[in-house]
C-alpha cells in the first residue's frame, strides 16, 4: 500500500474545498473553512486548516476574528499576509453591505442598514460611534466615525454633532454606538444623550431619526422601545 505524498494530499483538499465553494457558495464552507481558505492564499504552502480552528476558537467566532485590528492579528501570531487575506475579506464584505444602503432610502431599507451596523460595529472590543446623516429624502450623505473610547465608553459631542450636520446640511441624523459587552440595551446615558441631542437639533430644523445602541447579541433602537 503506497503511503500519500502530503503535499499532494493538500493540494487535493485545498481543491475540493475550491470545488466546493464555487459550487455551493459561501454556505458550503464552514466556518474554518472559510478561514482556512483566506488563510492558504496567503501561506500556499503550509496546512492551514488547525490555523483556522485555533483562530475561530481564540476568537469567538468568524465576525470577531475578521473584525479584529492588525496588532491583535499580529499577536495572534499572524503574518502580515495573513492579516492581509483577513482584511481584504472583511474590506469586500463591508462595501458590499454598505451598498446595499447606498441610495435608497434609509428607513425603507432598516434591515440592510442594521446589518451593515453590525458587521461594522458589533465584535469591536471598544465602544465607538458613528453618526450617519441623511438628505431630505433620508438617503446616506455620509457615515462617520466619530469616537473611540474605552472598553465600556466613547464619546459623542453634541456641539460637534451640531456644528458637522450644519455643514452636511443634513436633514436627519441617526446615532449609533456599540456595547462591547454584548449586551445592546441602552443605558441611562445613552437615553439623556439622545435627548440632548434631539432638544438642540430641533430648532435647526434636523431631525434626531433614532439612537442605535450594536452588540453581539443583536440590536436595540431607541425609538422602537419608545424612549424618545
């Protein structure tokens, strides 16, 4: 019984997961596989599927993992190709998420807009906040970051808000943040902050739409629950 040559073993497997995914698309890989794939780009001649599992198992999970910035990769041991062939599928999946946002109308298309939020946001190990502003028929004009803080904390300024609508000419605004606990439901500051903001917004004319609050445990709008 001949013993198989290794290299030609990878080679067969890197060809039936290639196989796979162009056949069946993203759904017919899992997770690692996903991981392992990105990663045997990268690093063509070395097995990267235990790579991929020890990643994921770091990580928590593919979101966190693709989410994650370039020092942490690079302390998890990653080359800079590696990090590279992550970022590049993180950079791919966000552009096409943020397009399905792009021009159409933001409330007629929340689901998009959330899932979008999500990927951006929901696996961040700081809190930070963006603010989106929107024309007079609630289309994006533009999507900014506008805080990073600390692990449980980022600040949002209502006078540079003011001031940066002013000079958008925004109509509208939607406030965003995430929890890196997890946890998505809105704190008290959370809720006075969103008051401010709509009591020095609304003599100008500029409406406060709502105040999403991203965790990895899903979302919470501040104007679903009825606290503004």
């Amino acid at each position: 019984m001949s013993e198989i040559d290794p290299a030609q073993d990878a080679s067969g497997h890197r060809a039936r997961l290639r196989g796979r995914l162009i056949a069946g698309g993203a759904e017919a890989l899992l997770d690692h596989e996903l991981i392992e794939y990105l990663l045997m780009l990268a690093i063509p001649r070395r097995d990267t599927k235990p790579m991929a599992r020890g990643l994921l198992a770091e990580f928590g999970s593919l979101g966190a993992l693709l989410t994650a910035d370039a020092p942490t990769l690079a302390r998890a041991g990653l080359s800079e190709g590696a990090i590279g062939a992550l970022k590049i599928a993180q950079a791919a999946a966000l552009r096409l998420l943020k397009s399905e946002v792009a021009n159409r109308p933001v409330l007629a298309s929340w689901t998009a807009l959330t899932d979008y939020l999500h990927a951006v946001m929901a696996h961040r190990m700081t809190e930070s906040a963006r603010v989106l502003h929107l024309n007079t028929r609630n289309l994006l004009i533009r999507d900014e970051l506008v805080s990073e803080g600390s692990i449980d904390q980022a600040a949002i300024h209502v006078r540079e808000v003011v001031r940066r609508a002013l000079e958008l000419g925004s109509a509208a605004i939607i406030l965003v943040h995430n929890h890196p606990s997890g946890d998505p439901s809105p704190s008290r500051q959370d809720i006075a902050l969103t008051r401010e903001m709509i009591a020095a917004l609304k003599p100008l004319g500029i409406q406060v739409h709502d105040h999403v609050v991203i965790g990895a445990n899903g979302h919470a709008s501040l104007k679903s629950l009825g606290l503004i």
